[in-house]
C-alpha cells in the first residue's frame, strides 16, 4: 500500500501542476494496481477528482475545498466523515468515501491547483467565475 500511496500522491501532484497527461498515465497505473472490486469506488472518486478538475468544474468538491475557507478549515473533520462513511456495514463502495478521506487528509502536503489564482480570496475568485445578475 505504501507504493499504491506514493502514486496516489504523484497524480495528484501532476494533476494541480497542470501537467494532465504525466497525470493521466499515472492515473491508469493507480487503476492497475487496485485490483479489488471494493477498490473500484476508490478509483472512481480518483477519476472523479481529475475530470471535475480537467473540465474547470468550479462547483466541484474538489475545487471548492480550495477555495471555501471554512472548507478548508474543516478539512479533518470531513476526512473523518468520508472514513466513518467508508466503514459503516452497508456503504456501498467504501473505497470512494476512502479515497475522499485520504485527499483531504492529503490536502496540505499537495501543491494548490494551478487553475486557482494565487493571492486572490475565495469570494473574488467565485465571483469573477460566476457573476451575480
């Protein structure tokens, strides 16, 4: 697992890097490795997290834990969640909440994205995204 976990780590790295084809082929490494059918639900948020992101989903989860302040101060407490979802008896697909859980308990050693501007607050960045009318 501990392997499984450095590439985990790596896509994530190339994919908020902007290099999205080095993420896409570890992304498919990540998907040969997990082989068992509970790991599906894992690579599913994976491969969820990289389309919401390729295709600038500003709504998304994965955009709005970076740029959502109480979000992102809440970070422990929603990895804890998505773990304790993962376990309950009759969750289907645990490895979906997992691999949620293990992003955001990911989160602070992962570089931000760089489709966020740096320097720019949450609400200017949703804002000028999707202006009021």
């Amino acid at each position: 697992m501990p392997q499984l976990n450095k590439m985990i780590k790596t896509f994530y790295i190339t994919l908020f890097s902007g290099k999205i084809s080095e993420a896409e082929k570890v992304l498919e490494k990540i998907k040969k490795n997990l082989s068992d059918e509970n790991d599906t639900g894992y690579y599913n948020a994976l491969y969820g997290i990289y389309y919401a992101y390729i295709n600038d989903d500003f709504e998304s989860f994965v955009y709005k834990i970076w740029v959502d302040e109480r979000l992102k101060k809440h970070r422990r407490k929603l990895a804890e969640e998505f773990e304790k979802k993962a376990k309950l008896p009759f969750t289907t697909n645990p490895g979906f909440y997992r691999a949620w859980s293990d992003f955001l308990n990911m989160l602070h050693e992962l570089p931000v994205p760089h489709k966020i501007p740096r320097g720019e607050s949450s609400k200017e960045y949703v804002i000028k995204e999707y202006p009021t009318h």
